[in-house]
C-alpha cells in the first residue's frame, strides 16, 4: 500500500507550476515569431528602414543570449523561483510598454528590455519544473515545455497576421502582455510554497560572489557574437564584430578554466562526457536547422513563386510535427535511452538538410512538405531526450548552469546558422535583388547552404551518439 502510494506520488505532476512555467515558456517565442509577422507594421508606423527595423528586431535577441550564463550562475546561488517570478512579470510590463511606445527609441528600449528580461525566465523555467518534480516523468515534463515552445514558433506567424490585419503592430505586444499576465498571476498568487528551491542566500551576497571576469567576457562576447551575426550581411564592419565576439568567447573559456567559482564550469564539458556531447550536438543541431524556415521561405515564394500566404501554411507543417514528436520523445526518454532517441533525431535530420539541398524547381510541393515534416519529427525526435540528458548528468545546485548552457548552445547555434547563410548568399546573391527574376541563383544558394548544414549534421550524429548512457547511473 505504501509503495503504491509512493510510486503515486512520484508521478504526481504539480499543476500550477507547470501552468506557470509552460506559459513563460509559450510566450518568449510566441512574442519572437509574432513580432517578425509585424514588422513590415512596425517599419511603416515609424518610417524605419531596412538597418533600423532589423535592430528593431535583433535587439531582443542580442540582450537575451548577453545574459543569459551570469542568470544562470545567479539562479544556482540564489532563490531561482524569485528570479522567475520577477523576470516574467518585468518581462510582461515590457511588452506592454512595447505596445505603449510613441517613438522608435521608446520601443527600442523596452525590446532591448523584454530580452534582458527573458533571460531570467529561461535559465529558471526549466529548472524549476525538474527540481520540483520525480525524475521519473522528467522527460514528459521536458516533452510538454519543448512541445510548448515549439507551439509558440507554430501560432505566431498566424495570431501574429490576423492580430496585425486587424488592429496593426500594437495588438501584438497587447496579446502578449495578456499572456504574460496570467503567467505572472500564476507564479505570484498560486506556486506559494509548493516550491522546494528557496535558498535563505540573499542576493547582494549572491552578486558579490558572482565571478565579474567571467560575466564580463561573456555578456560582451554574446552581445558581440549575435549582433554580429544579426547583422552580418550589411558589411564588414559587421563581421568584424560577429569574430570579435567570437575570440571574446574563446578567451572567456580560457579564463574560466583558471578561476575556482567560474560563471560557467567549463571543465563539466570534459569531466561529465555526456554533458559535453550534449551541448556540442544542441550547437551543431541548432547551427544546422535554424535558418532552414527563412531559406525555404525565399525558395516557396522567390523560386516556387507561390503567395505568401500559401507559403506560411506550408511551413507552418515543420513546428507542428515537432510539437507532436517532442511531447512523444519526452515520455519514451523515460524508459528508452535518450542517446538513442536523440542520435535518430539527428539522423532524420540530417536526412533531411541532404533532401532539401537537391531540391529544384520542378520538386513537388508534396515531396517539400513529407520533408518538412521528416525535419520536424528529426528535431521533436532529438530535442527533448537531448535535454534530459543534460539536465539529468548535472546535481541539482547545478540546474541554472545547465539551463543556460542549454540556452546558450541555441542562441549560439542561430547566430552561426544565420551567418553561414550570409556568407554562402553573399558568394552568390550580393547586389542581386531578392526577386523571382533571379531564382536561379537563390536556389543555387539554398542549396549549397543545405548542403553544408547536411555535412556539418553528421558531426551532430557522432557527438550524440558518443555522449554515452545516463541510464547506467543512479538517478537522483
């Protein structure tokens, strides 16, 4: 009877803080997707050009990846439920200030805001979901939070259009701060002290002791790194910066590797392998697929010449194929090593990235969207196993530092993605105008681009494969 109660209670799923941390999880990219929607809205309203909607855009970005290691060592030393709690209310009143913005500079600001401010919901959100619960439905909790985000990605670009046909660019920031209000009502009025996480540390002490070098290398680094890369194609001044962020981050490794309470232990890479190997196939997986949507978008409606509308519901088939895939992997990564669900997902994937670089002109629009599909369940398939694995090789003292790696691996993973599509399109499109006149050489460009994301895949496929099993050791 005991045992039965106990094995009750170790599948016992805490609904408020799941509600609480699936929301903020929802709505960071939600917001991120539905503000890309709006943006030909937003350049209109301020008479912004191309440069300044596009910093516009990044800049949220380039704050969230900047700070997103110093929150997560901060959340490790520090009462991590009282971080998420005031990183998604502040967040939430950004967005809000967003949609209140009278001038570009306002909206400027507060964008920049919303992305310091999101940092310290994504090194918290899961941690605190995975603490709080048995590890025995950590990979269903992981396979609901990564499904959520990817429904976020997938509702976006369409809430986002009809909120912007309707009542322009504002409604936007307005159905997001609705969002985050019940998310910020959840955390304040209702987790109360369901949560096992509250450290008595108070934060000044948390702050003096946070290692200063580190985070300045790091914050310089990241902001340098995705500037550069939001960036890149507007010159060299650009990728001047995207390589300096990149030296900044190589020395910043460097140096943690000689201080004995680093913002980031850099040595958990090497000492627990499985950690290390799951960090580096998140980077070549996110290196590899994220700029997949923009380049397929360009060859629907450049070199397919399909209407923009067409186009969006033909992509939209990748992030819902995730959706259901993750929230499937997360629960078989309970009872199936997540190496091997993971490794099949970077296989699919790869399969993928090499099917969409043959593509032509004549390529059916079936055969694009079962690939769309292939991808999406490659990536559902890779993801929440992928994160099992580093949030369980890891004690609990270290679930912020975890958390943030994970984030940062993906930031990081995006900038390069983007800038490797920048330099192949500017080998083969620069000063070529974005039209179907010239969809000869955006499609040469899409698919040397795949084909290098493809090649670059099977690097993923063995790190995955070697990280080794998490399945042979106590859990904790």
């Amino acid at each position: 009877m005991k045992k039965a109660m106990h094995r009750e209670e170790d599948t016992k799923i805490n609904k408020n803080i799941l509600i609480a941390t699936t929301l903020s999880s929802f709505l960071v990219p939600f917001m991120s997707s539905t503000v890309n929607i709006a943006a030909p809205d937003i350049a209109k309203s301020f008479k912004l050009n191309a440069e300044e909607l596009n910093l516009v855009m990044s800049i949220f970005l380039i704050f969230s990846a900047a700070f997103i290691l110093p929150m997560g060592k901060l959340s490790d030393t520090y009462d991590r439920t009282k971080i998420f709690k005031t990183g998604l209310l502040l967040f939430t009143l950004s967005t809000l200030m967003c949609a209140l913005s009278n001038t570009v500079g306002i909206l400027f600001v507060f964008r920049a805001l919303q992305g310091f401010f999101s940092a310290f919901t994504f090194v918290t959100s899961m941690a605190i979901l995975i603490e709080n619960h048995s590890p025995q439905i950590r990979g269903r909790l992981l396979g609901i939070n990564t499904a959520v985000v990817y429904l976020g990605t997938s509702l976006g670009p369409f809430l986002g259009g009809v909120l912007v046909k309707l009542w322009g660019y504002r409604s936007v920031f307005l159905f997001g701060f609705a969002i985050g209000l019940a998310g910020s009502f959840v955390s304040l009025f209702l987790l109360k002290k369901e949560i096992k996480n509250a450290k008595p540390t108070r934060f000044s002490d948390s702050f003096k002791s946070l290692d200063k070098t580190g985070t300045i290398l790091s914050t310089t680094g990241l902001f340098l790194l995705m500037y550069g890369s939001s960036t890149f194609e507007l010159g060299n001044t650009s990728k001047i910066l995207f390589f300096a962020g990149l030296i900044l981050m190589v020395f910043f490794v460097i140096t943690e590797t000689k201080l004995q309470n680093p913002v980031l232990d850099v040595k958990l890479f090497i000492k627990i392998p499985q950690f290390g190997f799951s960090n580096l196939a998140a980077l070549i997986n996110y290196s590899c697929t994220f700029s997949a949507s923009y380049l397929l978008s360009l060859y629907l409606q450049l070199v397919k010449a399909l209407p923009s509308q067409l186009a969006g519901s033909i992509l939209i088939v990748q992030p819902l194929s995730q959706v259901i895939t993750s929230l499937i992997s997360g629960r078989a990564s309970e009872k199936i090593e997540p190496r091997k669900l993971a490794t099949a997902g970077m296989v699919l994937t790869t399969a993928g990235l090499f099917i969409f670089s043959m593509f032509s002109v004549k390529t059916n629009l079936v055969v694009v969207t079962l690939n769309l599909i292939l991808m999406g369940t490659g990536f559902g398939l890779f993801s929440s196993p992928n994160t099992n694995v580093v949030m369980s090789c890891v004690p609990k003292s270290l679930y912020g530092t975890a958390s943030s790696t994970v984030s940062v691996m993906r930031v990081v993973g995006q900038a390069f993605s983007m800038a490797i599509v920048s330099f192949v399109s500017s080998m083969f499109l620069k000063g070529v105008k974005l039209s179907h006149e010239n969809y000869l050489l955006i499609l040469k460009s899409m698919k040397i681009s795949f084909l290098v994301f493809a090649s670059l895949s099977i690097l993923g496929i063995v790190a995955s494969y070697k990280r080794g099993n998490i399945y042979n050791k106590k859990q904790e």
